[in-house]
C-alpha cells in the first residue's frame, strides 16, 4: 500500500476547503462593490436607495458563495503539486503517483517511493499555511 495516498487525501480536502472560503470573499467583496456603485448612481440622482438593492444583493452574495461551495473541488493531481510546492518534496509526490499509475517497477522507482514516504512522514497537515486571495 502507498503510504503517501492518505497524505495526499488530507492536502486535496484541506485545498477543497480553502478554495471556497478564498471564493466566497470574493463573491462577498464584488457584491458589495456592486451595491455600492448603484447605491452612489442612486443617491447622485437624488434619488432613495431600494430595498430591493439590498436584499438582491445579499440574496445574490450568498447564492454565488453556495456556487463557490458546489463547484470546488481540488483534484489529486492538483493536491500533489501543491504538496511538492509547499513542502519543498521536488516533485516527489507527483512522480510517485504517476510511476505507481504507469506501472513502473524497479529499484529506482521504489528508492522514489520510500524517499517520498518518508519526507511525507515528517509533514504535518494542520502546519500547513494555505493561500489567501491576493490582490
């Protein structure tokens, strides 16, 4: 048994997670934006903010959030190369998952393996700092 596919079921759940809080402030902020630019055309014309604005809004704010839920997902492949990336593994993880689904076998390939598992024995998955939204 690979010891690393656990591993790496903890990274793509801890990304999936991530992905969409990182959306939903997203969603958040642009909304926001949005009312507050029709706000200010609205209030330019002398005119009094709808209610209808405000619960548009934030009936809109929450349906994209609820979307942001639904449609993110973090696959394997993408866990790994993340994993690679964060915990500095040089591709480690990527190239044992795509030995073991080709089939290779050989000495190479399980020094690769067990190089892996033991880098990853080390990781910790609560430690890891996940990507915030820039900009």
């Amino acid at each position: 048994m690979n010891l690393t596919e656990p591993f790496l079921k903890g990274v793509s759940r801890r990304l999936s997670r991530n992905r969409p809080a990182r959306g939903s402030l997203r969603c958040v902020f642009f909304v926001g934006m949005g009312i507050l630019g029709l706000g200010i055309a609205y209030l330019s014309q002398g005119l009094e903010i709808p209610l209808w604005l405000y619960l548009g809004g934030g009936l809109g704010a929450g349906l994209l959030c609820l979307l942001c839920y639904g449609v993110s997902t973090t696959s394997r492949r993408q866990a790994s190369g993340f994993a690679d990336r964060y915990f500095d593994l040089k591709d480690g993880l990527t190239s044992s998952r795509s030995f073991a689904r080709n089939g290779c076998e050989g000495a190479f390939y399980e020094l690769q393996r067990r190089q892996t598992e033991e880098a990853v024995k080390g990781a910790s998955l609560y430690q890891m700092q996940l990507p915030f939204p820039k900009g």
